[in-house]
C-alpha cells in the first residue's frame, strides 16, 4: 500500500512540474516534425512496453501457483528487462516532442529507478536459473537495461 502513495507522489508531482513548463506563457513548443517524431517514437515504445507486459503475463501459470519463468520472445531475447527499457525509451520520446527541463528530470530519475529493478531482476534470475539440479540456466542476455548496462 506504501508503493501506491510514493508512485501517485511521484507522478503527481513530476505531472505537475511538466505541466507547470507545458503551460507556461513562455514555453515554446517545439516544430512540428520534431513533435511528430516524438509522438511517434514515443508511440512506438509504448505499444513495444504493452506487449512486453502481455508475454510476462502469459508467464504466469493460470492457476497462480506462482514460480518464476525465464521471459522468451520479441526483445526479451536481447535484453533482460525489455519492458523497463521499452518504458524509458517512450519517455525519451515524450520528451522529445515536448522539451521541457521538467521532463528529462523526470526520465532521468526513472531509469535511475528502473536500472535499479533490472539489476535486482537480473541478479534475481541469474540465481533462480542456475542450471543447477535439473533447472534451466538462465541465458547470457546481450544487456540487461539499454542503454545504462
């Protein structure tokens, strides 16, 4: 229930401060094919994140008995935590259409947050996945989170 409060805190003050430089009288929005790229790059990340977020989902058994899978498919072959990287590359694009001081504070201290997560996921699966007493071992992923590791 503490992670709810401290991610409503947190997006309701970074949505704030984007929205405080967005609606300042003098902000400058940016052209129009630099909004267009950011809109669509960011777009692109964003449908990528979905369907990141389906194929973890379609790890867990239907019955919730739990257990840990190794995540396959799309860019999870490439990359440990290809949702994590997915999500900071659509706020890269959200900041590319908008270019506001508030924005990249916001992705920086994001993947800051998520680079976090991913080292932890990763040493978590390194461990689970040891190849040790009949279970899988987990494999050498080219990066755990582009484009920090």
């Amino acid at each position: 229930l503490s992670n709810v409060f401290r991610n409503c805190a947190y997006y309701w003050t970074f949505g704030a401060y984007i929205a405080y430089y967005v609606n300042h009288p003098l902000y400058t929005p940016v052209g129009e094919l630099q909004w267009k790229i950011g809109f669509g790059f960011g777009l692109l990340c964003q449908l990528a994140n979905f369907y990141c977020h389906i194929l973890l989902k379609n790890l867990r058994s239907p019955d919730g008995s739990g257990g840990y899978q190794i995540p396959r498919g799309f860019l999870f072959n490439l990359v440990t935590c290809a949702n994590y990287t997915t999500e900071i590359y659509q706020w890269i694009g959200f900041n590319i259409a908008t270019q506001t001081v508030a924005g990249y504070v916001f992705v920086v201290v994001a993947a800051g947050i998520m680079t976090n997560w991913a080292l932890a996921k990763h040493r978590r699966l390194k461990k689970l996945f040891d190849g040790k007493d009949g279970r899988p071992k987990y494999p050498r992923r080219w990066v755990i989170l582009p484009p920090f590791l």
